[in-house]
C-alpha cells in the first residue's frame, strides 16, 4: 500500500499441508484423509471486482497456483506444468474448472495395519504408496504395492481402498466424514473412481 501497488497486485496465501488434531485418532499431516491433505488457498485479485471476498466450492491443486497467477497477470506459463489454470473461477466464483484433485502419501512397513509415516526415511524403502482422488462428492483411494527399486508404483499389487461420501460436508465438523469406508456398498462408484485415478496417476508415472 505504501508503495502503491495495492490494485495492481496478486496476493496469494496457502498451506504446504493439513493438519489432524486427533480426528480419525491421527495426529499431524501423515494421511490421505481430508484434513491431511486440504490446505487453504485465499488468492486476492484486486481488478476482479466481481468476486472480491468470495469463496467457491471449485476443487483446485497447489500445482494450479502457478498457472492461474500466470493467467491472471497476463503471462504465458511454461508448457510443461502439471497444473490447470483456475483463472475462470475469479469471473464466476461457481465455474467449475476441474472435476477432481489428487494426492498420495507414502506408508513404511510390513502391512497396512501396522504401518509407520516414512518421515524422513530413503524413498527406496517405502512399501506402499496411497493415491487418493477428491470429487465434489468423494473421496477415492488405491494403496498399492511401492517398488523401491523403480520408484513407481506396482498398481497390479492393489492392497486396499477406500471410499467417503462427502455429501453434506460443508467443513466445519472436521470429524463428522471419512468414518465408514463405504467402498463395499458404493462398487459402481468406487469402479468408475478406480479408472479415474489410475489414470492420472499412470500418466504421470507416479
């Protein structure tokens, strides 16, 4: 403000993580649940008048920041990005841009009943690798097999699944979702889920 740019530049503030405070009886960041992996995203565009202080339900990736900056001040991004600008969303606030968000997390041990975080162990030791998927109405995820030798994952040795509905979440009970894997009763969903997130997780080789 001082300088006088403050109509003139984007402000963008998010998280690296989130953060479970002992819902699910976790702590920390170490999951592929809704709390470990949602961060807050505020994004401050000062010509867009039209959507100055909204909030939008728009799923979105940290790997979206880049490009939709990029977009928003008028600038080519490099050709190479994983992610997909989000530009739209600060015209319509209720534009969808995207139908998913991804993320994985890694798990070291002998089984999945027993496992521990691998913080800060050698990535050619992890064991089994979670990819999960974010619909706006669930949540999908594969644990497969890790091969520390190619560091990819083996998708023909899947180990398990889960499945939420999200339905009715509107983030404030932090530990009302995400309690009963309804991967069982939902197979149809969870089959078209399954197809959606192997293949975003093979393309990129993952």
């Amino acid at each position: 403000k001082e300088l006088d740019l403050e109509n003139d530049t984007i402000i963008s503030i998010h998280g690296d993580h989130g953060w479970q405070l002992g819902e699910h009886n976790m702590w920390c960041k170490m999951s592929n649940f809704e709390l470990g992996v949602r961060v807050p995203l505020i994004v401050h565009v000062p010509w867009k008048k039209s959507t100055l202080g909204k909030r939008t339900q728009a799923l979105a990736e940290l790997v979206d920041v880049y490009p939709t900056l990029a977009e928003l001040a008028g600038l080519p991004p490099p050709p190479d990005l994983d992610g997909q600008s989000q530009a739209a969303l600060f015209d319509d606030a209720t534009a969808v841009v995207k139908n998913a968000s991804f993320s994985q997390f890694p798990k070291c041990g002998h089984n999945l009943t027993h496992m521990g975080t691998c913080e800060r162990e050698d990535k050619h030791i992890i064991q089994f690798m979670g990819y999960s998927l974010r619909t706006d109405q669930y949540r999908y995820t594969e644990w497969v097999k890790w091969n520390g030798t190619s560091l990819q994952a083996d998708w023909e040795q899947l180990v398990a699944k889960e499945l939420y509905d999200h339905t009715g979440d509107s983030g404030e009970d932090f530990n009302a979702f995400e309690n009963e894997n309804v991967v069982d009763k939902l197979p149809d969903i969870a089959e078209q889920l399954s197809k959606v997130l192997q293949q975003a997780m093979k393309s990129k080789q993952l």
